[in-house]
C-alpha cells in the first residue's frame, strides 16, 4: 500500500508526539525549588519576559523573515512554527539525558532556563532550514531536525563541559553551527532540477513578500538583545544588552551604506537592508558580555554589516555557481561568516583579558581561567563573598586557544553532520518535492488557484 506524503506526515507527528508524552511522563519533573523560594520566584520575573522575547524571536521573528518568498508564505511560517514545537520539546529531553542523572534513576529538572536552551536550539534548526527552504519536504525537514538538535546540543556539551569554553550570545554554538549544518544539506540535496527553477525564478521576490519578510527582520532587530543576553545575569547581561543595541545599530548603517556603494547610480537593495542589519547581532554575541567597550560594539557591528552586505553581492552567487550550494535564505551572510567574525573576535578579546583589566569579571565570564580551589588567590578573593567558582587557573592566551578550538570544532561538526544528514534525506521515502512543487506551497497545502504573474488568478482553493 502507497502511503501519501500528508499521511506519512501525519503519523510521523503523531508518534512523535507520542513518544514525547512517554519521555516527559518518565523522566521530566518541575523544578520544586523554584516553585518554593521567594528569591527563585524574584529571579523567575527577571528571566521570564527574556524567555518570552527569545520565544518571540523563534515564532514571529524567524517565521515572518522567510515569508519572501513569494508562493512559499504558508510553509515559511507554519513549518517553522511546527518545528520549534518538536524542536523544543525533543531539545528539552535529549538535554536532560546528557546533563541529568537519568541513568542513575533519577528524573531531571524543567524550569525556564531549560526552556531558553530549548529555544536555542530551535533557532539552530531554524537557520538551517534557511539553507534549504524550498527544496526539501515538510517530512525531510522534520528528519533534518531531530538529527540537527543531537548534534547541536552534543557539540554544545563537548564546548562547555570538556574545552571550557564560553559563548553566552550563542554566535559560535546557535548562529555558526545552524549556518554549516544547513548549507552542508542544501550542498548534498543539489541537483540539476533544482538550478533549472531557481533560474526561472520560481524563488523571487514580490513587493508584497519582502514587505511581510522586513516585518520580520523588524521583530528581529528589537528582540535581538535578549536573544544575547538570556543565559546571562547581573552586569553581564547589563552589558550584553548595551553592547548588542549597539553593534545592530553600526550593523545597520554599514549595511546602508555598502549596498549604495555596491549598485548602480546609489539605489538601495532591500534584501542587503534587510538581512544584512542583523548581521551585527550574530557578531557581538561572543562578547557581548565582556567589558570590551563600547567603540568596539560599534565597530564589530560595522564589519559585520559590510562583510554580510559584500557576500550577498558576491559570495552567495559563486557559491551557487560554482560550489553548487544553492542558500535560499543567505544564511551563510547573516549567520555563517558573522557567526565567525565573533568567533574571532571572542578570542581576540580573551587573550588580551588580564585580571588587572577585568577585575573578577575575568573568572565570572571566563571560569576556566579561575584560580584552583586549593590556590592562594582563591582563598584570598572569596573572603569579599565573591560569586565566581574555583577554575583551571588557565592563562588568557591559553583560554582564547580553547575558544579557537571550540569554533573549529563547531565547524566540523556542523559541516560533517550536515553531509551525512543530506545524504540520508536523498533516500526517496522521504518525499523529496521536484520540478514544480520547488518553492511553492501547493504540494504541502489547501491554497487558493495560484497566482500569476501578472496578478491573475480566481482565488478558489484546490
């Protein structure tokens, strides 16, 4: 018996849910001491509404910000909103098997902090997907997630728990794995048909799409901050906030600035304008926290918005052309490259971090080069009630090598797993859509007769 694709979606939804429910009922259990301690349910209200912006920045920002393209409007924002809810909850579990103490018996904790990781890691997928949009199945896109967050969150783990590495905004673990994992798939998924529609210009842009895709980019931009700033407290985040405002606004203007320089007669490109002034919240994310100066926000926010800008011109069509990596949504410009100009610049300013510049600071932002528990220096500071644990007492130089190392590692990882993962997606039962189901919704929805070009069309749903 043939199973049509809606029905093979059906089900697969249907068990996951299932097994989630399972899962959940087996092991995941409120955290109780938050639910008791006034002190908690005073740092509950601090965190919560920065959930709710991360939240916002997954369901609304990244939903409206595909809608350009112009017959793909359903699917950009409902795939994304499905995906997160599988995402989410499949992060929540996975995240407590590698953290929790499950195989001794015990049953891990859920609280709002367990929810912003879960976040992250649907944004990870999310800008993956931008890679690849149009081209592959509701059912494939599913697959692609649920193999992504387990290599997301072990990378994520192997970062934090054995290098010691630190990336609070998530530039290196969110933004740089999300951006190499999706363009690993959409170079594996390639093929001839889908040069011959896209050169046809079945992935183009309508007046009407892109306006509904700056909203996006709008919601974006204001919630940005957050998005930095939530795994953070106290000064850090104070800083973090300062110093993302800051780097989107340079981001913003460079982004203006470059695409004028770059066409012809001076005239504006939207979609430069529009992905490219988000390029300088990607950058700042690995030292947003860090006591850098203001100038220097601004300043990584500038690269960033001119090495985004260049790399729509230039990059993504060579990139098409002669790497056969085909970027639906330009993410290696917003994510990618940005994601490693942090990386950079992370470790530039760790290695020049001295504790005469810092203060504590040095120890609360970067634990690994914390004096050792049985150290003079240890005993001497946690007389002053300071609130940094004992380290590795490694120098700076020594931990921006580990931060060197941790953005190496994303790397490979996000590239390898996304090879692997592109291949096992080409296998048929996953319902590739071809020819004239690329960048449309007609082969995943009820839509009304399709559009013309000329703006015709009787509006009546098949």
């Amino acid at each position: 018996m043939i199973i049509s694709k809606g029905r093979k979606l059906a089900i697969f939804l249907t068990i996951s849910q299932g097994i989630f429910i399972i899962l959940f009922g087996l092991f995941v259990d409120y955290d109780q001491f938050r639910q008791t301690s006034l002190s908690s349910d005073a740092k509950y209200r601090a965190t919560q509404p920065i959930q709710q912006d991360v939240h916002l920045i997954v369901f609304i920002g990244f939903g409206f910000v595909m809608t350009f393209l112009r017959k793909y409007g359903y699917s950009a924002i409902t795939f994304n909103l499905v995906i997160a809810c599988v995402v989410i909850q499949w992060a929540i579990v996975f995240r407590g098997l590698i953290y929790g103490n499950v195989f001794e018996g015990k049953r891990f904790t859920l609280g709002i902090k367990e929810l912003l990781s879960a976040d992250f890691a649907a944004i990870t997928v999310t800008i993956s997907i931008g890679a690849v949009m149009g081209k592959i199945s509701f059912l494939q896109l599913l697959v692609m997630a649920f193999i992504e967050v387990l290599l997301f969150l072990i990378n994520e783990w192997l970062s934090d728990s054995v290098l010691k590495a630190e990336d609070a905004g998530k530039s290196i673990y969110v933004h740089t794995f999300g951006a190499y994992f999706g363009l690993a798939v959409s170079r594996v998924i390639y093929c001839k048909d889908l040069e011959k529609f896209a050169k046809l210009s079945k992935d183009n842009v309508t007046y009407e799409s892109t306006m509904f895709s700056v909203l996006g980019t709008l919601f974006l931009w204001a919630f940005w901050p957050s998005l930095n700033a939530g795994s953070l407290i106290i000064d850090q985040q104070h800083r973090s906030v300062i110093n993302t405002y800051l780097s989107l606004t340079a981001s913003s203007l460079i982004s203006f600035a470059v695409s004028a320089f770059l066409n012809k007669n001076g005239n504006l490109d939207i979609l430069h304008i529009q992905r490219a002034a988000l390029a300088g919240g990607v950058a700042i994310g690995a030292t947003a926290h860090m006591p850098i100066g203001p100038w220097l926000s601004l300043l990584i926010g500038s690269a960033s918005g001119a090495i985004s800008t260049l790399g729509f011109k230039y990059l993504t069509p060579v990139m098409a052309d002669t790497c056969s990596i085909h970027d639906t949504c330009g993410i290696h410009n917003v994510h990618g490259m940005p994601g490693l100009l942090a990386g950079f610049a992370g470790a530039c300013a760790t290695a020049l971090a001295t504790f005469d510049k810092w203060g504590e600071t040095l120890f609360e932002i970067f634990p690994g080069t914390a004096p050792t528990i049985d150290s003079y220096l240890y005993r001497h500071l946690h007389q002053n009630a300071s609130i940094w644990e004992a380290g590795l007492h490694r120098r700076s130089i020594e931990q921006a090598g580990y931060q060197m190392a941790s953005m190496l590692l994303t790397v490979i990882v996000a590239i390898t797993g996304g090879l692997f993962t592109g291949l096992f997606l080409r296998i048929p039962v996953w319902n590739r859509p071809k020819g004239q189901s690329l960048f449309t919704d007609e082969g995943f929805w009820l839509v009304s007769t399709p559009v013309n070009d000329d703006g015709s069309g009787n509006g009546h749903s098949h």
